[in-house]
C-alpha cells in the first residue's frame, strides 16, 4: 500500500490496480541487476588474484609459475563467466523474433523514450 499525497487526508492506493507501475519497475531492477553481476565481475579478479598468490606461494615470493597460473585460472574464469551469462540473458531478449543486443537496446528504448540517447550511447559501446 502507498499513499496518494502527503498530505493529512491521503487514501491508501492499492498498487495492484497500477500494472504499468510494476512493470516498469520490474524492468528497472532487473537492468539495475545486470550492472551488479557485470560489475561485480570486473572488480573481483584484483582481490583474488591477490589472495590466491598470497595462497599458492606460502609467504614465499611467487615464482613465474604461480603467477600465471592463478593468471590463467582468473582470465578462464571470468571469460567462461562471462560467455554463459551473455548466452542465457543477453541472448534471449527477444524483440520481435530478434535477438542480442540490439534487440536488448530496442527493448530499452521503448521503455525508456526519453533517454534514447544514452541507451543508444550505451548499446554502441
């Protein structure tokens, strides 16, 4: 339940009676969702790397060897990672029968018509 206005004589306004509202909203999180899987992706590699050398080398300094096979294991990692999310989210937005990031752009445009141009900004990069 929310309420109307601030005000002292506010009514409850029942939200299931609004499903533009939840819609929206739903589209909303799940694009805010997207950006924490992507972005939290990006900057844990610096901190495992780290705590996976400390690990291999037993207070020793790292040789070549433990260096770039943690390297190895964390490229492999992120890149598998990466490619699965891609294929089971990206890939499914579906537009019409069209698929991939363009339709996902598509998508976005007409939900947000009045930010056309940074989704177009962001769908070029």
């Amino acid at each position: 339940m929310a309420l109307a206005n601030a005000g002292s004589e506010a009514e409850p306004v029942d939200q299931s009676s609004h499903p533009e509202i939840e819609q929206h909203s739903t589209k909303v999180l799940m694009l805010g969702a997207l950006g924490v899987v992507y972005g939290d992706i990006g900057t844990s590699p610096i901190y495992a790397f780290r705590e996976a050398l400390v690990a291999s080398s037993h207070g020793t300094v790292a040789d070549r060897g433990d260096i770039l096979g943690v390297l190895s294991l964390i490229i492999w990692s992120l890149t598998i990672t990466v490619t699965i999310k891609y294929i089971m989210f990206v890939l499914r937005a579906d537009n019409r029968g069209e698929g991939g990031v363009l339709s996902l752009m598509a998508l976005a445009r007409g939900s947000f018509p009045k930010r056309s141009a940074v989704i177009l900004g962001i769908g070029i990069l």
